[in-house]
C-alpha cells in the first residue's frame, strides 16, 4: 500500500470507530430529538444558502473547466429549487412516524413468557453515491430518523458543496444533543477510501450504493458487508388477451414516455397474440408520434409497418434487446401466445425489478402476480408507480432488486432490523 | 483446477441449474401439494425405517473404524427414536400455515393504486451441515413448506444416510406431482463442492451453515451469496439492583445449568453491587452442588469463597473469558455498578445472541430491552428459551446472529421474501 493509501485506510477506519459509538446514542435517541435534529437542519439550510451555494460555485466552476456535460452539471447544481427540496425533505422526514421502538407481534406461548419483535436500528451504514450533493441531505435525514449512524461517501466533483452541508447536519445534531458523529463525511477524494469503507464489517452493518451499474457490481463484488443495491430496470408491461385497450394504451404510453430515464420506467411490451391486431396499430401511433423507436419480432414488426409515421422508428429486435435497460425513447416489442408465455419471458429476462399485467381476466392477474419475481408486481398500474413516495414510505433511500432483507422500494424501514424481544415472570425451561 | 474438481464443479453447477427450474414450480405449488409431499414422506420414513437404518449402519462401521468419538457416533445414529422424530417432524411442519402467498399491508394510495405486500420464496437455498442425517429432513421439509428449492451437502461420514433419506424424499415429492429436484443432494463428497456450492448467486440465493465456528467463518469468508449464519452464543444473565432473588436463583440456574451445549446456555452472569451480598452466595451454592467452575472478578470471588464447596471451583477471570462461549460447566461472573454498566458489558463481550435482565424495576427492563443490541433480549425468563419452537416458529431451520434479513431463531418466514403487490384498475402517473 502508498503512504496514501494507508493513511485514507487509518482515517476510514478513524469514522468507523465513531461511526459505530455514535450508533449506540442514536439508537436510544428519543423521537423527539430526531425530529428537533431534522428540523434544526431544515431551518439551517434556508438560513445558509448562501453559504452553500458559494461551496457549491467551487464545485461547479472546477466541473466546467474539467469539461464535464451539461447533463451532469445539472446534477451537481445546488440551485435555488434544490435547496429549498432539501429543506422541505428534511420537515417531510421529521413527520413521519419513528420506527424504533415498536413492537409487534406479541404473543403468550404455553411456557408463560411472551414473546415479539422490536424494530431497532441497523446501527451504522454506509452510502456512496455519485455527482448529487442533495443526496448528502437525504442519506443524512434518513439516518438521523432510523436511529443509525452514516458515513457519506460522495462524488470527489460535489466534494466542496457536500462538506458544507455535511457541516450543517453536524451543527444540527449538536443543537439536538445528538451525537455529531452520527452523520459523517469521507472528506478525502482518494478512491482507495471507498475499498475501505466496504471491507469493515466491524463497523458498518449495510453498504448502500447509488450510481451507475458498473459502480454497483463493483462494490457489490469487493464489498465484505451486506448491500442493498439496485441494478437493472428491465421493466416489461405485459398486455393480456383479455383487456381493456382504451386503458392498455394509456397505461403503457405512461409507463414508456411519461419519463425515459428513471429505471421504472417501461423497456418491453409483451402482447399476447390475440391482443395484437387490435392493440399494435394504436399504441404504435402513439409511439410514433413520440417518435419512440420500436425493437420488435417479425409479427409485431408486421402489425406496426402500416401505422403512419411508425415504418422509420421500427427495426429487428435481437436476442439482446430482450435484456436490455434502454433509459431512452426505445421499446423492445414481442408477441407472445398467452399469459404463460408472458410469465416466463419476464423471468427469464427481466431485471426483478417492476412488471405489470393489463388485464380485465382474474385469474391471469392472480397468476402473473404470484409467478412473476420480480420485487415490484403490479395489475393495470404504470409501472412509473414503482417508487418509495408512490407506495407510502414517505422517503426513498434506494431501490433493491435483491431478495435478502429489502426489496424494492426501500424506506426507513429498510434501514431497521427486528430483534426478539421475551418478557417473562420467572420462567425456567423444563 | 484437477479433474476431479473440475467434474465436481459441473456436478454443483448441474445441481444448481436444476434446483433453480424446481424452485419455479415449488413457488407455484398450492398447499395441498406441499403438505401431500410432506405426509408422504412421513409415512414413507416409518415404512422404510429398516433400509434407513441398513444405510445408516454402513456410516456407523466406517465411523467407528475410523475412530471417531462417543458424541460424533452419537449424532451420526438413526436410532428409533430419530427415525420416529425425523417422521413426526414432517407431519408437524405439514401442520403449519403455509406462509407463501400471505397479502399483508394492502393500502389504498391518493393515487388510486393498490400498494400492498405479498410472501414468496426466496427461490433456492444451499444447507450445509455435518454429521447430523436428520437434518436432512429438516432441511428438505422446510424447503418443501416454504416453496422453496434446497441443495443439501451433510457430512461425508453420513453420506449412505443422506443418500437413503433423499431418495425417500424425492419420491414423496413426485408422489404429490411436485419437481423431485426441488430436493437435491450433493451426492460426491469432495470437499471441493462446498466450494462451488457457495460460489454460483444464478443458481443459489442464501446459504445455511451449520457446524462450528471454523466451518461458518470459512464460508462467511468465501461465499458469493447471503449467508444465515449462527456463531457463538456467549449469552448473559444480568442480575439487577432490585430483583426477586428466589427467582432470580431459578432462572439463572436454569440459563446455566438446564444444558450445558447448547448456544442458548447462559456464559457470563453479571450482577449489580447491591444484589451481590444476597445473590451470589446463593446461587454460588447451587453451582458448587453442580460443579459449575465461576471465573471471577475479584469481588465476586471475595463473595463466593466462603460459600460452602465453592473455593475449590473459583478462578481469576481473565480479559478472555468476558468473550468466551464456553459450553461447559463454567461460567464468568463479575459484579457491574448499575443497568448502564451492565448493558455496556454486553454490548462489548456479547456475541448478539440472547441476553436476559433479572429485575422488578420497569424502567430498568425497557432501557434492558431497547439498548442491548442482541437477536434476542429478555426480561425475567430463561436464556434457555431462545429457541424457534419456543417462540412458536413451529419450526427452526437456524439460528442468525446477523441483523441482516433474518436475526434469531430462523423458521419459514426467514426462508421467504415480500415482494410488492400494486391492484389499480388503469391508474397513470402524472
């Protein structure tokens, strides 16, 4: 190891030590504090904008001279509008409901005790993330409600602007009485600090990562803790042999180009054969005027070329495009027998992320439901709706297509376990 | 790689891509099936207890020529008895709901979806266990109930066993029209398969190790999947300033001394100053009548030499021993100042198993309760409950010191996940 290197080791290892004793305030810490901490931090990131902004400008500026695009300056940005969502983020989070603490499932067993589960914190987790400062916002308020302790671990471009706010958060906790270390910033930019970050497991419990895919099979394939990660968004919407069109159309433009980027968004459209006269020709027109580019089977490809305005956008789908997260106004097309044929498809290729089934049939919602695996399954919804404030988290820390622990959309409960919890009068084992 | 490995390679890797394609079928079967396929293995272990008992003898003679001891001998034995429990086990986890399928939390949203949660299998699942043959029933049965696909690989000295109890096994599963493969054994028994076995996330979700340390360390160590694992059981009895000592006697006998072997025994007892004088001479009585040798602080074993039989069985306790599963007639005790010390204690030596309080203070029990960061924590009951059928689990495939998915006593639900569920009829986001 360089000098370097070991010297970004002691210091990752220095906020893993505080890390993980500041976990132990956080986790007893009244919900009253937390909340007091969030909304100390919300009020000072009005206050400071100024500030942060001005440590924003040194990110930005060095971001234009090293040439990066527009679209990630955009991302690095603190403007007005992303501060004041930071703000309200952390008022949003202040109210909803504390999960530590609770207790469940209570039950008498014949011995006399009584035994349930407590929700308690995961203790110390560690997120690493790209060019948003905002997320430093996020992770942190996310953190201070579950009741565990953060490492942030942030783009080197954002570094100056997520060490302003870093500062805040810590101000923050202090005000509350809360444990400063609580929330804590890697505040080298050397990458060696991210390998680790994600090889103590005597200190961090959990490795959170948002980025790019490569990022996130990195991390996953180095890391010696669990991680909640999130990879493809290969997002099919299957339109049944029995279904409403007036709403298969609509569900499925929504789900295509409501939004290109985010990773609920639709990449395939299966149709089953006896749908496909009468559904191709009219969702064709509508991608067609999107000018959504069309990947489609021999059949599909042959409903669509009369669709006015569709023959430019249409071209051979390969076995390729099956798996494929486009991310752009690209659909792959596919018709497929019956509802069987439409399950195995997505299991075969899909990313277990979100499916949905259009459908007026019972049974083949039923089934699609219980035989698709997929973290997010749905019945005549946009899969657009696969996403922590649409299902009632009230908060987003990522998206897990894993089955271990959290799946989907994760909320503050992902960052919790439940322990056992026995209360007895006595009770010895015969 | 050698041939040999290379072959045992392609056999793990075949196995695998067989237990995934059961495993399809198994998330699928209804109930009946399943518990058909149990109550026919059942019946089928009853009726074929002699030829399990002619394969097991091939395992005894090779192990007792092999010189192995009393207690392995012990363990590897299909008596009577095991075959009657292995038999009886199945019609108990045949009894059990099935937890597949369960729809929990359905919410309707303000935009007009559905959002709720529904229990699936986790998909395939690897055992690796040793001597024990039983726990090849075990294993299957709950794989079998979970809907689940299981790769088993037991010890190489049970291997005509195993092999006798997974024929049965796969009858039964194609008597009940379910997929034989959902039940596979590794039939080699080179050591390499373990290697693979941990090595394939396509083809296997979780592993469950049961053995030693050594064992579950290496494959913690090794594995490219989650890992359930159990590691020691270093539990403690805290005995507070105020507390019944009539009671407190019993249950800390009982945590002790009820079974010395199993992770669930009481290791450490601690005990707040002001109970001291009045508790330690007591229970130090009942443990000189046992000849449990007490590794002492230096005012506990000021308190413990004048009891009666005792002197001869007190040491100096060591830095070492606060951190010791012993598993044996030994415990450590020390004399801590309050609760807070108590829970500090704990949290620095414990192992995150199962830690008891012993008090009549209701403040002092929930601060107990909230702090101790363990998979299970008790207030005035025995250690010795912690255990999947006392708590009701009907059923325990292991025990996790993890907080990650699982934590405690594992029983079917930890061989599940919940997948997301969205009912709309057309909705779009906006």
């Amino acid at each position: 190891m360089s000098l370097a290197t070991d010297s970004t080791h002691a210091l990752v290892v220095d906020l893993g030590v505080r890390a993980r004793a500041a976990s132990r305030g956080m986790a007893r810490a009244r919900t009253a504090a937390k909340n007091d901490a969030l909304l100390a931090l919300a009020a000072m990131i009005r206050a400071q904008a100024d500030d942060l902004r001005a440590a924003n400008v040194h990110d930005v500026d060095a971001a234009r001279a090293a040439g990066l695009d527009a679209a990630f300056m955009d991302r690095l940005m603190l403007s007005d509008k992303v501060i004041a969502q930071m703000a309200q983020s952390c008022e949003q989070v202040a109210a909803l409901p504390d999960p530590i603490g609770e207790m469940t499932d209570l039950r008498r067993r014949p011995s006399g005790i009584t035994v349930g589960r407590m929700r308690v914190p995961l203790g110390v987790f560690g997120m690493i993330y790209e060019s948003r400062p905002n997320v430093t916002i996020e992770a942190a308020s996310l953190a201070i409600k579950s009741g565990n302790a953060v490492i942030l671990r942030g783009g080197s471009e954002a570094i100056h602007s997520n060490r302003a706010l870093a500062a805040l958060v810590a101000l923050a906790l202090v005000e509350a009485d809360l444990p400063p270390d609580a929330v804590q910033l890697v505040s080298t930019t050397d990458r060696a600090a991210v390998g680790a970050l994600i090889t103590m497991p005597q200190y961090v419990d959990v490795i959170i990562p948002r980025g790019g895919k490569s990022l996130i099979e990195r991390i996953s394939a180095e890391a010696r803790v669990p991680v909640i990660k999130h990879l493809d968004g290969n997002c099919h919407v299957y339109v049944d042999a029995e279904v409403d069109l007036e709403m298969a159309v609509a569900v499925t433009d929504n789900a295509k180009t409501q939004r290109y980027s985010p990773c609920n968004a639709a990449e395939s459209l299966l149709v089953a054969g006896a749908s496909a006269a009468g559904f191709l020709p009219r969702i064709g027109a509508v991608f067609a005027h999107k000018h959504v580019e069309m990947r489609c089977c021999p059949q599909s490809r042959a409903l669509l070329q009369a669709v006015p305005g569709a023959a430019a956008l249409l071209r051979d789908a390969t076995e390729e495009d099956w798996s494929t997260e486009y991310l752009a106004p690209i659909i792959s097309v596919k018709i497929v027998q019956d509802v069987d044929e439409a399950i195995a498809h997505v299991n075969r290729y899909g990313s277990q992320h979100t499916d949905t089934i259009l459908t007026t049939n019972h049974a083949h919602a039923m089934r699609f439901l219980r035989e698709v695996d997929s973290a997010t399954v749905m019945v005549n919804a946009s899969t657009r709706f696969s996403d922590g404030f649409e299902f009632g988290l009230g908060a987003e820390i990522g998206i897990s297509t894993d089955k271990f622990h959290a799946r989907g959309p994760v909320g503050l409960e992902g960052l919790t376990s439940q322990k056992w919890m026995v209360l007895g009068e006595g009770e010895i084992r015969n």
